[in-house]
C-alpha cells in the first residue's frame, strides 16, 4: 500500500482527430471551462489521420488560460530531443508555465521507420531515451556555464547554446512498463504514466516497487516520482465492472486507487463532452475530498481518553465534495476556539425570499472555559475551506455571466466565427460552467445530509432542530439550483434570456452565501467540542 502525499490532478485524454479539427479543440477547451487541470494528446506521427500533436497542443494552449498540456506520450524517436527541449521550452513560456513533457521510447517501429525514423530494440530504445532526457534537462539549464554536451550512442549534442529556459520546471513523466523502463523513471524522471487498459493486477505495486528502489539507489526519495495513470470506463446507472457505473462508484475505486496504489495524476481517455463533465464535476471534486479526507484520519496522533467520559465509537471518515478550496481565513491555535465563521453580511440581490431567516433555530451555547485542541478545530477550519472555494466559485459565475453580457470572453472564438457563432460559443461556455458548479453544490450538499449530519445528530441530540432546517434548506436550494438551469436553457434559446439568467443566479446567491453563513456559525464550534472529522 503506498501513498505519496502528492496533490491530486485531473485531466482529460483527447483523441486529436484531425477528421473534425474544431471538435478536437472544442473537447480540449472543454476540459479547462468544467474545471479539468490537464489535457493531453497521443503523439503518433506516422497517423495521417491524426493532427500533429505539438501544433495541436499550440493551439490549444492558446486558446485556453489556465489547463496544462501534455503529450500523452511523446514519441521520441520522430522528435530528436535537442528539438524537442526547445519546442517544449518555447511552448511553455508562451503559455505562462503550462506545460509538461511526457516521453516514450517508441513502438510501432515499422511506422517509424516508414516516416524516417531508426528501428530500435526494447534494450537501446531504454538507453536512447536516457540520453534523451540528459539532453534535454542540459539545454533546458540556461544558467550552466558552457555548450550542452552529449556524446551517447544514439544522441550527440556537441556544444549547442543552452536554452531558452522553461517558464517553470516542466516535468518529465516516462510511459514506461517494462522493468528497465521502470528502472530509469526511477532515476531519472518527474513521472510514472501507464495506461491502466495496459495492465495487469498487480501491476502498480510491482512497479511502483521497482521505481521506488531505483530512486532510492539514485539517491532521490519516492516522492519524488509522480504516479499519473491513463483510465477510461463508463458512466452507468448501476455498476457493471471496474470504472462502469455510477459516479458514486468511479469516485470509490479512484480513491482506493490514490491511498492504496499512490496515483495521484487520473487522465480520462474519452472525447465525449458528458463524461468530461461529470468527471470533472462529480467524480474529481469528491475524490478529493474522499483522499484529503482519509490522509488527515491517517495523520491524527492517537489521543488519550479523557478521564470519566465514555469514548465515542471510531466513525469512518466520510467524503464530501467539493472543488479545490483556498486556505482558511481562521488561524487554528491551541486555547480558546479560533476558527471564525463566517459572517452573514445582510446583502440581498433579489426580491424574492425563498425562506424566512428568523425561524431558524440555534443549537447550545460553547462552554466559555473549554479549550480546543488544533487537531479539535481543524475540522471546523475545513468546512470553512470548503464554503470558500464556493463562495470563490459563485464569484466567477457573476464575472463570468458580466463577461458574456459586454461580449468580453473567448476571444479566440471571437476571432475564427462569424459573430452569431461567437455568441452561442459564448453562451455554451456559461452553461458549462453553471451546470458543473450546481453540481459541486449539489453533491456537497448530498453527502453532508447522508453522512455528516447524522453522525451530529446521534453525538448531539441538541443539534437535531439545526441539523433538520440544515436538511431543509438542501432541498430549497436544490430548487433554486433547477431554476438557474431552466434560465441556463432560457438564455440560450433567446437573445433576451439574460436579465432571467442574471435573476436566477442572484437568487442562488443570496440563498447559498446565507445558508453557508448559518451553517458555519451554528457547527465549526460543534465540530470541534464532538470531535468529528
């Protein structure tokens, strides 16, 4: 069982036809406006059906702001690595330090000799691609003094210039399954990226072994290696086998998958826009919270009962999703309880009330000489996390919903399409991101009722009366999410459907930012005194 610790990552697996070049970018866009953090390419030159993938990641990397791009992998013996190292560079100073570089020793070896290429054995395709790598981190480390040299059996570099310097450290993640490959991406790189199609079980262990022993004879720890993994499966009502079945089931074996295996990097192989969606919108944001969860269960120092009180019964820790949060505004110290809620500023945008505040009730009082413990308020601290990067995310949808009114956003769109096309891509864009935040809300929401709550009202009966209107504001914002999506529908139907839209979200914002206020002032205290994690 192994665990890295590393933050976890999302990105997406395209297809990058060259059948229908603007649905290929449409689908890598995709990835970035539902919130995916990496798009990536397969790299098979010789595939006249295919577009070139280091122009169609230029592309790409131009027309979005934030995702990272990748070949998934890059095939080395049609790209010489001097080249290479320089193409990555400039592509990732151009787009602000977005790009990482995966490598492959090569297969297909007729294709590749076809195209011009030197027919390798598996044993000099290893060695070729270490020398690769030395060539590559060499021209990339502008501030060395003198040429880059390197005189390999496969790769002779004999004073080139270094340079230009990568934006930031661009990773070097190997597609590796064999001992010796595994065995180098142990020494020498950033990442570890098999296809999980590609094996066997059993396989991450063992070769998660092999890349640990081999770094830790390179005098680097582990860590130091990324484990990425390339999936793909099916969304399904009911579960029908590995990664087939409902979103509930991906976000399980995914975790299992991060705390058992030590992935930390899920790459999604399919070019359909629906499951980019909900992978990035249900399965992403509750993995997530499933894995941060389960690493701060494992890294609590066992406590020593208090004396004359009975021990409560260990709970499983339990998911609760939500998209990656800012730090909390609450410095968490020892002594009296720390952690702020926030405040209900009393700011309404709409007219409407969808439930009146004065009857909501209140649970008991803090005991004013009880001290807390960090590790007692830390879960207080998180559930602050948490309604911060919602707050953060409603934001974004005002600017967003303002950027699409004055006609602002997807400039690149605006660009290659008639003026008509540039607004339905633009209004496409919105949608798409309404639809995933209403549904990082939802399952928030979902699992607090199923799981969080519960385990308060059976620590606390006191609770019960806050825990219940708690539940009952869920289901009036769910509605309230339900209109957002009728005027979502609305506006892209009719030229006149924003002033509905703009109701719509202010509604959901003056009914959210008031029901996360509630909740944090009546339970971060709770949280701590119970013990709840």
């Amino acid at each position: 069982m192994s665990d890295y610790g590393h933050d976890l990552v999302f990105g997406s697996f395209v297809t990058p036809s060259g059948g229908d070049p603007g649905r290929t970018v449409g689908v890598a866009v995709l990835a970035e406006q539902v919130g995916l953090d990496l798009v990536t390419f397969q790299d098979h030159p010789y595939q006249p059906a295919f577009l070139d993938t280091w122009t169609l990641l230029s592309f790409v990397a131009a027309r979005t702001s934030r995702v990272h791009v990748a070949a998934n992998v890059t095939n080395l013996p049609l790209r010489p690595p001097a080249v290479l190292a320089r193409s990555v560079a400039s592509l990732d100073l151009l787009s602000g330090g977005r790009v990482s570089l995966g490598l492959g020793a090569g297969a297909f070896w007729e294709a590749i000799e076809a195209m011009g290429g030197r027919r390798l054995t598996p044993g000099q395709g290893v060695r070729a691609l270490e020398e690769a790598i030395e060539v590559i981190r060499q021209l990339w480390d502008a501030e060395a003094r003198g040429g880059v040299r390197v005189d390999g059996e496969f790769y002779r570099v004999l004073g080139a210039k270094r340079g230009p310097a990568p934006a930031h450290a661009v990773p070097i993640w190997l597609g590796a399954y064999k001992p010796r490959m595994l065995q180098l991406t142990g020494r020498r790189a950033d990442g570890w990226l098999p296809s999980l199609g590609y094996l066997q079980p059993g396989d991450l262990a063992k070769g998660n072994a092999i890349i640990d022993d081999a770094a830790q004879q390179a005098g680097r720890a582990p860590q130091d290696v990324r484990r990425l993994l390339n999936i793909a499966g099916t969304f399904s009502a009911r579960g029908r086998g590995e990664l087939n079945g409902p979103a509930e089931q991906w976000v399980q074996e995914l975790a299992e998958l991060a705390l058992g295996e030590g992935v930390s990097t899920f790459i999604l192989a399919s070019d359909d826009p629906d499951d980019l969606r909900r992978f990035a919108g249900e399965v992403a944001p509750a993995v997530r919270e499933l894995v941060t969860a389960e690493r701060d269960r494992s890294a609590e120092p066992e406590r020593t009962p208090e004396p004359e009180r009975t021990p409560e019964p260990e709970l499983a820790p339990q998911p609760t999703a939500a998209p990656p949060v800012r730090p909390s505004r609450a410095t968490v110290t020892g002594g009296a309880f720390a952690v702020v809620p926030t405040p209900d500023d009393g700011v309404r945008r709409s007219d409407q009330q969808v439930w009146d505040e004065s009857t909501r009730p209140t649970g008991p009082a803090p005991d004013p000489n009880r001290t807390y413990t960090p590790h007692e308020q830390a879960t207080g601290a998180h559930l602050v996390q948490i309604h911060d990067g919602l707050r953060g995310e409603l934001a974004q949808i005002h600017d967003l919903i303002e950027q699409v009114a004055a006609g602002e956003i997807d400039a690149g769109a605006a660009r290659s399409h008639i003026n008509t096309m540039t607004m339905r891509q633009n209004r496409w864009t919105l949608g798409v991101y309404c639809e995933s935040y209403c549904r990082i809300v939802t399952t928030h929401h979902t699992i607090e009722d199923q799981s969080f709550f519960p385990r308060l009202r059976a620590r606390d009966p006191r609770l019960g009366p806050v825990v219940d209107r708690l539940e009952q504001e869920h289901h009036v914002i769910h509605d309230v999410l339900e209109g957002v999506d009728r005027a979502l529908v609305a506006y892209v139907g009719s030229p006149d459907g924003l002033a509905e839209l703009r109701a719509a979200v202010d509604l959901l914002t003056d009914a959210l930012l008031s029901h996360l206020s509630y909740e944090e002032r009546e339970l971060v205290e709770p949280l701590a005194r119970l013990g709840i994690a």
